[in-house]
C-alpha cells in the first residue's frame, strides 16, 4: 500500500476522467445500514467496500467502510492499470491522482473533501467524504423545473466554490447539473475535478476537449483555451437546466448540439422569472459580454433579498426535500 498525494505526479496539469454520478442515498445513513457481505475487498488493507455507487468508462466510485477509524467513505477507483509505465500521469491512474489534488487544493465547504490517494494491486484509489442526497440532475429529472429559490440557492453557493476554485488558479471545466451535488442539509457541493485545469497551464494548448457539450463554453468549442468565463457559462447553463428541467441548447447529434452552442440562441426560459437576466448574461456568446462571478452573485444576492423569507428558510432547512 503507498500514498500518493506526494507524488512527483501530483505536479503535472489536471486531465480527464470519467465516473458515472453517484446513488442519490449516499452517505452516512446508508453506510450504517447496508453491512459488508463477508467476502467484501479490503482495498489497501484499511477501506472495506460495501456498494457500487456508480461507473464510468475510466472509474468506479463505491461506498465503503474505514476499517481503522470505523466511518463511512467514498473510494473512487481507476479501471486502468501499470502506474509504472512512462506517461502514466496522463493514463486513467494518473488523472485521478491529479484530479485529487485539484479538489483538495480548493478548501472550501462546497467541495468534497480528499482523505487520502491509494494504491493497491497497482490500481489507484481516491478516499473521500460521502455525500448524502442527490445530484441536481437527479433531482431535475424526479421533479422537473426547480424554484427560484432553491436555484438562486443553488446558482450563489455554486459561484461561490467557483470563485475560490478560481482565487487558488484552478479552472473546473465541468460544471453541470450531474456534477452538482444537493445534500440533505442544504449544503451544495461541486463535484468531479477530473477535467480540471490550472490556469497557469491551460493557456499551452495541449489540454484535452472533454465534458459534455450541452454545458460547454462555445469558445472552448471552438479550441479556445479555458478561462474563468468558461465556468461562468457552464453556471448559467446548469441554472436554465436546474430552472427550465432541460438544458439551453439541444441538438440530434453531437454535431448539430455544438452547433447549438456556438451558433444558436438559447431556448426560451419562461420559467426563469427574475433569474432570466442572471441566465441570459452567464450564457452571453462573446466571454467579454458575460457576466463575471461578482456580477452574478451580486444580481443573485438582490433576487435572494427579494424573495419571501419563508421561501429562503425552506430551501436553507430543506436541502434536497424543499
């Protein structure tokens, strides 16, 4: 067993990996209730897996049992192996490492926390803390269009994880409504680094096109390097998805949904209400034209003020039930 997050890897530029959303009951409850069966892996002789929580092409993500301090984690596991073999950084193991070190580098409650990187039978594992509820894109197929408060809710504490991903010159790449996690206390947390990219280093070209259209930025479409505004328009497409229960742009094949993105306007939001201008500016064409992260919040924060007090303390006490 060796721990990696001092790794020489942990250096390089943040790359991709893919892992399916995680079941909408994670977390301690379920941890406390479902037993291991008694022939369970153990993987680096310690975390004792209990469920499959969800997979991807290039990783798994599974609910397990710290068997040293008697909790509940999250293990997200790579499929790909020979962490010996040159240009191992930018094979699945190696993106995973990065991508913990992306989200742990960001100290911030609306980010999942990192407990430790892994490997066992040469396979690399990230530890970290389970959440409960579920994603937004669960939460928008059970129920269709979300109100306006919890998606001012959802759309201040999501700018708020953005700006301090941004302040420590990490760009996310990746936000939708699948990589929004609504947890049972109301807490929102930003999911799934494994696309992400240091500023320093996404100016270079070389960073890998990945994520998925429908919330991408059509300057990155078109081979732009990724920026802040990036994200931004990423938030606004996430907010029309979470206000509206579709997404801005739609397209019968990925050819014709980038060319959504990066021709077409936006669908209407009839639905939006007083978030509508906050939408339409996040999902401007031209980055110069888009609102920034303090510009949004701003606009947020007044439409939170306007809101009936009951609404706000509904979504606040409610988490993923209001």
């Amino acid at each position: 067993m060796e721990t990696l997050l001092d790794s020489p890897t942990s250096k390089r530029h943040f790359g991709p990996v893919q892992v399916g959303t995680a079941d909408p009951k994670v977390g301690l409850p379920i941890a406390r209730r479902v037993p291991a069966s008694p022939g369970a892996r153990l993987v680096a002789g310690r975390y004792r897996l209990r469920a499959l929580l969800g997979r991807g092409g290039m990783g798994r993500v599974w609910l397990a049992e710290d068997e040293l301090l008697h909790r509940p984690v999250a293990l997200k596991q790579d499929i790909m192996s020979d962490p010996t073999s040159d240009g191992w950084y930018r094979t699945a193991p190696g993106r995973l490492l990065i991508e913990a070190c992306a989200a742990a580098t960001v100290n911030h409650k609306g980010v999942v926390t990192i407990y430790d990187v892994v490997t066992d039978n040469n396979r690399t594992w990230i530890v970290m803390e389970p959440l409960s509820g579920r994603t937004l894109a669960e939460s928008i197929t059970m129920e269709g269009s979300l109100s306006i408060a919890r998606v001012t809710h959802i759309g201040l504490s999501l700018l708020d994880v953005l700006m301090a991903t941004h302040r420590v010159g990490i760009l996310h790449c990746d936000v939708k409504p699948a990589n929004v996690h609504l947890c049972e206390d109301g807490r929102v947390v930003l999911t799934d680094f494994g696309i992400a990219c240091s500023m320093d280093e996404a100016s270079d070209g070389t960073q890998m096109l990945a994520g998925s259209p429908l919330y991408t930025a059509p300057e990155r479409l078109r081979g732009g390097n990724p920026e802040p505004a990036c994200d931004m328009f990423a938030l606004g497409a996430t907010l029309f998805a979470a206000v509206e229960g579709k997404p801005p742009f739609s397209g019968r094949s990925l050819f014709n949904t980038v060319i959504a993105v990066v021709e077409g306007e936006p669908a209407p939001c009839p639905h939006a209400g007083p978030l509508r201008p906050v939408i339409e500016g996040l999902l401007a064409k031209n980055p110069a034209d888009r609102l920034t992260g303090e510009q949004a919040r701003t606009a947020l924060v007044d439409i939170q003020h306007e809101l009936r007090p009951g609404d706000v303390t509904e979504v606040m006490e409610g988490g993923v039930n209001a």
